[in-house]
C-alpha cells in the first residue's frame, strides 16, 4: 500500500501554490455568512466532488484543481476518513496521494450508484372536479399549477373539457388547433404530440373533443385511455393538472382514473351539498372498479366573498361536513380572475404582487405540505 501511494504521489506533477490559489474560485475569498449571496454567485461555487466518476480514477491532477480546500489544516492519518489537507497546507504546493484517494471521492461514486438504482420518479396528478359548472376548476388548474412552477416544480396542465377554456386561459384559440386531446384519446396519438409550451405545458383541447366521449364508447379500456397516454410523459413531469368538464361523463372518469388526487373546488355562494355527495360516490365507484389508490386531496372554497355572512356560513357547513378534507386555503373573489384569462394568463402572471395571485401561491404551499412532491 505504502509503494501504491508513493507512487501516486510522484505521478501528480509539481504546482506553484499560487497558481493553484488563481484558478481556484474559492480564492475569491470566504463568503459573508451573515449576508448570503444571490443564487447565481451560488452557482458558480466549484463542486467538492470531481465532475465524473472517471475524472476522479483517471485524471488525478486535474482532480486537484477542482478540490475545496478545507479549513482545517491539521494533518489527517490516511484511515481517518473526514478532513482532507489542503494544497497549501502541505508546503510543496503538492498534491498527496491521500488527497487523490479520500473517502470523499469514494463517497461520491457510492452516490452516483446508488442514484443510477432509483426509480424514475413519476409525475403526481392531480385532477380539478366538481359536477357543477363555474365553481372555478379551470382557474384553480392552471393558477396552482404555474404556482407549482414558480416554485420550481416541472408541471404539465390536461384540458379535458370540450369548452376549451384552459387552452383559451393560456392564449391558444381552441377553434385553431389541429391537433388535441381528442386524438391522444380516440386516435392514440402520442400525448407529447399535443403538448404547447406556455407559462406551463399544456395538452390542448379543442371543440371535437365534444365529440370524443361518443367516439370512445366503443372502444376497448376507454376509461384508461388518459392513464394510458400519460406514462409517455409521467417521468418529465413533477406534477400533472387535469382541468375536467361540469360532468361526471367518460372524460371526467378517464382524469379520475388517471389521477392520484383530486381536488374539489366549491363556490361558497351557491354550496351544493348534494352534488358533492354526487361527486364522492362517483370517486367511490372509480376506486373499486378502476384506480383503487385515487383519494379527495381537498376540497377548495372559492370565489369566497368574506364580507358576507352566507359565505362564512357555507364555509363552516363544508367544515361540520367534511372537517379536515376542507383546505385551510381560501380562495377570495377578485376581479383579477376574470381579467387574466382575457389576457391569457394565469393571474401569477397577470398580476404577479396581486393578492389574488398569493391565495394560490399559498394553496401550492398547503398541498406541497400535504407531502406532495
Ligand atoms: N376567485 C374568483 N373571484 C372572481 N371570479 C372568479 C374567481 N375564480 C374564478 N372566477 C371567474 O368565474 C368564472 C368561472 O370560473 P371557471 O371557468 O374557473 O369555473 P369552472 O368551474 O372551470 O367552470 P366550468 O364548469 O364551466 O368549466 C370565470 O369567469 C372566472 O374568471
Ligand atoms: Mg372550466
């Protein structure tokens, strides 16, 4: 072992300490800790591991210029396993064999393993329905889904209903596009084939998909044929947004299939009780006849106008019904809403400071709560 490391150590050419400290981005000097830097200057802080598992067994002096010094400069024995003796430390400017063989890099190769050994993590998605038209499923799809992307998260919204708002919301004219859902659900196309990129992916929709529910009913498996197209893309996305129809038909029924979770908007002006109960027992027959592991993530008080006893009371009717499903989250009425769409935007966008865009950034932060993601 001994000769093993003597020979390694010849074999790392002699450096001028200076040098070194030149190319070395840590010469910078030591960061304020009581003033963090912005997240670009972060960036550009080298990495304490080599860039390839090869670099580090084949390319020992280049490993060199990419190591962090450490602080400490006490002499390490070879077996001790935690701090590595700068550059500097050293005196000669050389690198040492223990420098080139530290359990750090070792560490480092075991990580790469084990990572190669995880599964690809597949998208969690969420459907937004509710029987009942206008509770604002289409403006809680997409405005919590571009706050799930300003959070950093890969998001990929589903217009599924023939209306074509969601598409309308993010500035595409359904009357104009060629290619939507409709095929991904009759014709199998490809889903990535319809996918538009915007403030967020979207699948399009447009008016045939009307149609679509007719044209499925004879085929084979039609209520899987969502879940089915979505394993094409489930691997480059975090989360998929699912905007249903003011129906419980076969396109609705595909987004439950699908779906991990669902999220019920409810307008707290014009609270049916009744056709939630509709909503449950349908979710009911989907979990024991197609998707067993679906569940209600929330249900979601919209359009709330607290000023108004009704509304408070329509809250807490939902609450006595159905306690902790009901999300603490509230959504306000606001004029922004139906400006935004005219725009095609998502009110994050539209009015990025607005009050109406913070009710769903905070709905993004109760349900990453819930141990979304
Ligand atoms: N918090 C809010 N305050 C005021 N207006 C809102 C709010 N949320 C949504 N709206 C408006 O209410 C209308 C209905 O909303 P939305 O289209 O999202 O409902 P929906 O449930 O998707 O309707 P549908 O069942 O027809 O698909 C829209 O004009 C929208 O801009
Ligand atoms: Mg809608």
């Amino acid at each position: 072992m001994e000769d093993e490391l003597q020979g390694m150590e010849e074999a790392v050419p002699e450096r001028d300490s200076d040098s070194f400290r030149d190319e070395g981005e840590w010469a910078a000097g030591p960061v304020d800790a009581g003033d963090p830097p912005p997240a670009a200057e972060q960036q550009v802080v080298p990495p304490t591991t080599p860039p390839t598992a090869e670099a580090a067994l084949t390319e020992p002096s280049e490993v060199g210029d990419e190591m962090e010094p450490s602080e400490d400069v006490d002499e390490a024995p070879l077996n001790a396993g935690e701090d590595e003796e700068s550059p500097e430390a050293s005196g000669d400017g050389r690198m040492r064999a223990v420098d080139l063989i530290a359990p750090t890099r070792l560490d480092f190769l075991a990580e790469r393993e084990a990572d190669a050994e995880q599964p690809v993590k597949t998208a969690e998605v969420f459907v937004f329905a509710n029987q009942k038209g206008g509770v604002a499923k289409t403006t809680t799809t997409l405005n919590l889904a571009v706050a799930f992307a300003e959070s950093g998260y890969r998001v990929l919204c589903i217009d599924l209903d023939p209306q074509g708002n969601l598409t309308m919301s993010q500035g595409i004219d359904p009357d104009k596009v060629e290619k939507s859902l409709y095929d991904v659900l009759v014709n199998d196309m490809p889903i990535s084939e319809i996918i538009v990129k915007r403030e967020i992916d979207i699948a399009v929709a447009s008016i045939d998909l009307a149609g679509a529910e007719i044209a499925m009913s004879t085929k084979i498996g039609r209520e899987r044929s969502l879940e089915k197209a979505l394993k094409e893309v489930a691997g480059d996305y975090d989360f998929v947004c699912i905007d249903t129809p003011p129906s419980l038909g076969l396109l609705t029924i595909n987004a439950l299939t699908a779906a991990n979770k669902v999220i019920v908007p409810v307008q707290c002006e014009y609270l049916s009780m009744r056709g939630l109960v509709q909503l449950q027992n349908t979710l009911k027959m989907i979990q024991e006849n197609l998707n067993p592991d679906v569940r209600i993530e929330g249900i979601l008080p919209t359009m709330l106008d607290s000023r108004t006893i009704h509304a408070k009371e329509a809250v807490e009717i939902l609450e006595e019904n159905f306690g902790d499903l009901v999300f603490q989250s509230r959504i306000k009425k606001a004029i922004k809403f139906a400006e935004a769409p005219v725009k095609g935007a998502s009110v994050l966008k539209y009015d990025s400071t607005s009050s109406a865009a913070n009710y769903y950034r905070d709905l993004a932060k109760e349900v990453l709560s819930h141990g979304s993601a």
